[in-house]
C-alpha cells in the first residue's frame, strides 16, 4: 500500500526517494465506497482559495457526491472563510483550513486535491499530491517547466493517478461539436488554424504601479506565507504587484504569461480538434514582445506559426493583433479556436459557433463519425472518473501537449528565430540553447 501519512518532516525524504520507487498497482481509494464516507461522497481538499480558487470551490461544492474536508492557502484570510462558507454550507466544522500543503496531503481520508495556486506550483503540487495517493484537478496553464511537467507525467503513471486539467471548454457542447465536425471532414481536409487570446494588455490597470508592476519592496502583509508562496521559485523581494493575482499571470519566475495562461484554453480545442492531444507542431517561429521595464517578464505580446505533420499550419495570435484578422470573417471574441477546411471553416469561442455555411450549425452525425469524449459538468467528471478510474475528458498527456505549443511560442520569441521541434522524442532537434530552456532549477528545499 502506498503510505499516505506524510508528515512535513518525512515529506521531502519522501519526494527523493519515490524517484526510484516501483510502480504500484492501481488503488482505488477506500473512501470512495466505504461505509465511513459521507453519502459515498468524493472527499477533497482545495489548494489556492484565490480569485480562481473560490471559483472551482464553488463549482465542486455544489455538486451532491463531493464533500470538502480541507482548504489550503498562503493567504490566512482566503483558507479561512474558505472553511467559514464551506462550513456553513455543511452546517458545522468539518472543514479545516491550512497554511501547508503538506498537513492537507499527510491526511488520508481525502480522495482528490483541486489545485489553483499560482501557476509555478500547479505540477509539484501535482506530483506530492500524486505521491500521497491523491488525484488532482490542476487549473491551467500547466506548467512554466516542460521538464517538471515530463516528472508529473512519470509520477502519475506510477501512481495510477487520475488527473483533470482545467480546460473547461471540453465539457461544452459547442465546442465538442465544432471538434467533431472538424475531425469527421465536415469542412473537408484541415488546412490551417487560428488561435487568439488575450494579452498583457488585459491586466495593465490592475497594478499599482503602470504599466507594468512595482519593483520596490515592501513589508510582507500580516497572515502571509511569502515564503511558501515563493516556493521553488527564485528568492526575490515582495512587492505590493508580485503576489497580487495579475503578478503572478505576468511574471516569469512563476508563469509564461497569458501566452499559456489565456492560451491554453482555445490551444486545447485546436488540438482536440485535429486529434493532437499526443503529439504536437515541429516548428515554431514568430515574434512577439517583452515589457521593457517594471516587474513583469513575460511575452506581451505575440504572432507566431506552429507547423503540424499533414502540412497543418497554426496561427496562434495575442488579441491585439488577432482583431482585425478575425472580424473580416466573424463576430469578435477575445479568445478562440477558427478551424480552415479545403470545403468551409468553423470558428468556436464562449460566445457561440460561428460556421461558413449554415449547413454546418446542424450535422447529424454519421453512426460511422468519430464522436468525441462527451462530458456536461468538467467538476462532475472528475468525481465520476476518481471513481471509476478511467480517464478524465482533460487528462495530462492532452495537458502537457498544448501547454507545450505555448512554450515553444515563447521560447522562439525570446531566442528571436524559429526553432525545430521532435513531438514524438519532446526534445528540440540540434538546439542545445533552446533544450536549456525546456527544464527549470527548483529553490532548495523543494525537489521531486
């Protein structure tokens, strides 16, 4: 059995040594179907109880077979009336709040961890969690290292864990049904795609100091863990703009910016609509911008071409300069997936479907058409498939592989050329500058 009592003190011995452990056969955890498990409900514990936090909080709140024992951030104030709202609605206590992740993790009546953290914590919390014997929903982007997210995809194999990404649109009918058009030749052969999302831009007048972030330091707010909130990031001086939400979207010790924080959304229904959730493009190249001065350091802005087996062409574009291409043929959205056929095009945002042809807004399938994995509640599908264990309609290998075209953007744009990619080694071919790029060191004392 895998033991599930880490305590802190055992926890980073632990983190070292399963590196080398041997696989474990699947379990499913008892408290799924045990008798002590209240109405057999999932039991789970929130991870970042922020903005983004509070709102998936609610989301498997208010599902009937999820029960919350535990919630967990850096920020004394959120984790407690993430317990005080949870505890009302529960009509009690039984819900406890924690400032270490570990002692959420140490406890073993807990069957899935829902993690919104800030982004750089998304994957090793990933991993411990995997390594306690727990699943995981992990909010997107994945990941600001391929390297850390390559030890998940280890760590989760070995452990058997069941794995959600936070790609809500795949729980949406339009844009399962945009997917399915696109995979069964509705709009004929695929020939290219356009991806847009939002920028920098978005969040200049969210900080303190415009536009971009103050660099002075400041006293550490009282009930805040900035060290833990550090984590395996690089040490660096609090600043009024570091921790706040938009900081941490924006700087690239902890995120690659809305190039994969907005960018993973309609990256993953480009991939799923062209049945590339395990592969990926083999060349990168555009250009894009840095912010020349302030706290922030990731890609303002960007215009790049990723390049797919098939003569696929993708272009994946900041929403500045994405507008003018994309109203000459339908309504604007600040973000989504246009799909180009040889026979029409089908476009797909939050806003609705958008077709060349009305024809294309109401196929009846084929019995013999590919019909894509259908799921209506993306939180529900979590607790079915902890049950269940199959995999979830957002598993981590889709994750990782269009998390990867946002990092191959960025990589590109800040090596200022085009960069050749191996989607099936995931390894840059003869670029050892850009291979350095794909892992990140951790800030001792956090390893996995």
């Amino acid at each position: 059995m895998i033991d599930r009592r880490l305590t802190r003190r055992s926890f980073l011995k632990r983190s070292t040594l399963a590196a080398g452990s041997i696989a474990f056969p699947t379990i499913v955890p008892s408290t799924v179907f045990g008798a002590g498990a209240p109405s057999n409900r999932v039991t789970l514990a929130s991870c970042g109880v922020g903005s983004q936090g509070s709102y998936l909080l609610r989301n498997f709140a208010r599902l009937p077979d999820a029960q919350y024992l535990a919630v967990c951030d850096t920020f004394r104030r959120r984790r407690d009336e993430a317990a005080r709202v949870l505890n009302e609605q529960y009509g009690g206590s039984s819900v406890k709040a924690y400032a270490d992740f570990r002692d959420v993790l140490g406890r073993d009546d807990i069957d899935a961890v829902i993690i919104a953290t800030p982004d750089h914590w998304h994957v090793p919390l990933a991993h411990y969690a995997a390594e306690a014997g727990k699943d995981v929903y992990v909010e997107k982007p994945l990941t600001p290292s391929l390297g850390w997210a390559r030890r998940l995809r280890e760590t989760a194999r070995r452990y058997g864990t069941v794995f959600q990404y936070g790609t809500q649109q795949r729980s949406s009918r339009r844009f399962r049904y945009a997917c399915e058009l696109v995979r069964n030749g509705y709009i004929g052969q695929l020939q290219r795609i356009e991806v847009w999302s939002p920028d920098v831009s978005d969040d200049w007048n969210a900080f303190a100091v415009k536009r971009y972030g103050s660099t002075e330091a400041a006293p550490i707010p009282d009930g805040f863990d900035y060290n833990m909130w550090l984590g395996p990031a690089p040490d660096a001086p609090y600043t009024i703009d570091r921790c706040r939400r938009e900081g941490s979207f924006h700087i690239y010790d902890y995120s690659l910016g809305f190039i994969a924080g907005w960018g993973a959304h309609p990256l993953d229904i480009a991939h799923w609509g062209m049945d590339a959730d395990h592969t990926g493009p083999f060349s990168c190249e555009g250009r894009g911008t840095i912010p020349p001065d302030g706290l922030l350091s990731t890609v303002a802005e960007w215009d790049v071409e990723c390049k797919y087996a098939g003569g696929v062409t993708m272009r994946f574009m900041c929403h500045r300069l994405a507008r003018p291409i994309v109203t000459a043929y339908r309504p604007w959205s600040g973000h989504g997936t246009t799909f180009f056929g040889d026979e029409g095009w089908v476009s797909v945002d939050r806003g609705g479907l958008h077709v060349s042809r009305p024809a294309l807004a109401n196929i009846t399938f084929r019995p013999s058409d590919v019909r894509l994995y259908n799921s209506a509640n993306h939180y529900q599908n979590l607790l079915d498939c902890v049950r269940s264990r199959r995999p979830t309609i957002s598993p981590l290998e889709a994750a990782i592989r269009s998390d990867t075209v946002s990092h191959l953007a960025d990589i590109c744009i800040r090596l200022q050329r085009p960069i050749r990619w191996d989607p099936q080694e995931e390894q840059f071919i003869d670029d050892a500058l850009a291979s350095r790029r794909l892992d990140r060191a951790m800030r001792q004392p956090w390893r996995f």
